[in-house]
C-alpha cells in the first residue's frame, strides 16, 4: 500500500475548476473543438450542467452540449494550436460517436496524470475523432485535462473526448491498462506505507 505526495492536497484545490466557468468570468472568447470536426469561435455567457450557451458572430446564441465538445483554447492562439494538431485517420475511420455514460468512456486516473504531470512527459493524446494533440499536462480537474502543446500553446482537452494517451515509448495510461500495471507506483512521488506491526 501507499499513496503518491501531494496528489489529495492537489486534488483539494484544483479538482472543481472548470475551464467554461474561467471563461465565463473572463469572458475570453475560445476556439471549440467540436464532434463532427465543427471548429467554432465562441464567448461563454452561461455555463449548465450538461451543456454552455455562447454566443457566436453567426448566428448569434447557440447551446451546445458539452459531450459535444472535444477541446478548447484561446480563439487568439486558434492559428498556431491548429498546426500542432494531427490526425489519426485509422481512428476517424472508426466513425465514434460521443459517449454519454462514463462508464464507457475511456478513463484516465488520477494517480496515472499526477505524475506524469510532475515530471513533465511528454504525452500524445488522441481524441475519439482521431486528433493527437502532443504535449505536457501542466493542470487536471474532474472533467478536463490542461495540455500546452508546442510553444506552451494551452489546450483544454475534456476528459470524455480522449480515445488514448501514450507516451514517446507508446506506454499506454489508460485505467484499462495501468490497473493491472500502475506505473505510479514507480514514481519517485510514491511513497509506501509501513506495514502494520500488529
């Protein structure tokens, strides 16, 4: 048994945020990666439960719901974001529609983003439409992992789009695979507990 430092004290003071609701405060207008390969200029003005109202230069207000959404940035780093993004066509010929019940999504642990978090690898994310976004996780909460690409571009990648992630050497660190191999026990982050003397 053991537990990785610092992970519950980063969970208590990071795992809330949200990416809709830092932009409705900021009112900044982001570039929205949507399914069906929609790319979309937008300003949050209300973030629901399961779903963000925007306004956008055409054609005016829209709601979207945010299993739509694959990713988001800045709409002013739109043109340099978008010429780091690829394109897996195996994986776009696979034709994946969203998913709306967690449990088939394809999940990240915590235990799995901390670390690599930390030590800073450099990570190949591929979305469920076969886009790879290369990069270094810098922040992660209940719903959304924070990628800066190529330049420290900062993506928003939501965790329901992600089909894979992998590093450099291909090690795949979805809780699929890590539960039986649980990589974060090498960390030097981890920390075992003593056994009980009794």
């Amino acid at each position: 048994m053991g537990y990785l430092d610092g992970l519950q004290a980063y969970l208590s003071q990071n795992y809330h945020r949200s990416a809709f609701d830092e932009a409705l405060s900021s009112k900044t207008p982001l570039k929205l990666h949507l399914h069906g390969h929609r790319t979309l200029r937008a300003t949050v003005i209300e973030n629901l439960t399961y779903d963000i109202k925007v306004r956008t230069p055409e054609p005016g207000e829209e709601v979207i719901p945010k299993i739509e959404i694959k990713c988001l940035y800045p709409n002013d780093l739109s043109e340099a974001a978008g010429l780091d993004i690829k394109l897996d066509k195996k994986i776009e010929a696979l034709d994946l529609e969203p998913l709306p019940a967690p449990k088939d999504r394809s999940h990240i642990k915590n235990k799995s983003l901390f670390p690599l978090m930390r030590e800073k690898k450099v990570l190949f994310f591929t979305l469920r439409e076969g886009e790879i976004l290369r990069g270094i996780v810098t922040d992660f909460n209940r719903y959304e992992i924070i990628l800066h690409m190529k330049g420290g571009l900062p993506i928003t990648i939501l965790r329901h789009g992600v089909y894979d992630l992998r590093d450099k050497q291909g090690r795949c660190y979805l809780k699929s695979f890590q539960e039986t191999r649980k990589d974060w026990e090498k960390s030097p982050l981890f920390i075992t507990e003593p056994a009980d003397p009794s």
